[in-house]
C-alpha cells in the first residue's frame, strides 16, 4: 500500500519485508514523522518536475541531506535528473547511494545507445569510488 502525506510518500513491499520513503523538500519535522514507520531505506529526490529535467538546487538540497543524516542514520539514495560525474561529486560525501537514471535515459536515446553507455558510464563509476 502506498501513502501519500505532504510531501512524502511511504511505500510498504510486504513481500521483500521492506518500506522505502521517499521525500522531495520535506521539512525536517515531516522527515521525522515518517521515520517513524520504520523505513529500510530513504529516496531523497533532487529535484521538482521531470525526471531529465537540469533544475536542481544543489544547495537546497546538499541542506536537506544533512539535516535528514542528523535525524536518522537509515541508508540513503539520492537521485532524479543526476546524470554528470559533476553533480555525483556533488552529492555522493553526503548519501548512501546516487541513481543515475536520467543518465541512463539520455544514452538510450542516443542512435548508438551501448557505445555511449560503454564509453560514458566509467567516469561516473570512477566518481562514486573516488574519495
């Protein structure tokens, strides 16, 4: 069953005994709210709109994942619209894990989707593995 409050959404997948919440400019208050439904995981969203979309607020958002590590240590993923090794710098000293979906979608549209992803997905694996 999936619940919608404000600005988060609480999935519940019985099946593989795990509950993921997923947040877009949740205040902190919200954040420790849904905590308590005791998730296994936190999807933190970086962005309004689309996913593709180059609107995100690194500052904005950089903020809200350090007040969410203050309030829980549960695993956290971040993503939606990351798609340069740039923007994973960026993000990956302050989650558990960045997807990098809209980067992906932009290959596959490419006339030569498995060259471009052969040939582009290194630097970014490069950029999670690198301290």
């Amino acid at each position: 069953m999936d619940t919608l409050d404000g600005m988060y959404a609480f999935y519940d997948y019985p099946q593989s005994n795990s509950k993921i919440v997923r947040y877009l400019t949740s205040k902190n208050k919200t954040i420790s709210e849904s905590i308590k439904n005791d998730p296994s995981l936190i999807y933190y969203i970086t962005q309004r709109g689309v996913t593709g979309l180059n609107n995100i607020d690194f500052s904005e958002v950089i903020l809200k994942l350090k007040n969410i590590r203050k309030i829980t240590d549960i695993p956290m993923i971040t993503g939606f619209g990351i798609r340069k090794p740039e923007q994973v710098r960026r993000f990956k000293e302050y989650t558990d894990g960045i997807v990098v979906g809209s980067f992906l979608i932009e290959k596959f549209l490419s006339t030569d989707p498995l060259r471009e992803i052969s040939s582009s997905i290194k630097s970014l694996i490069d950029e999670l593995k690198n301290e």
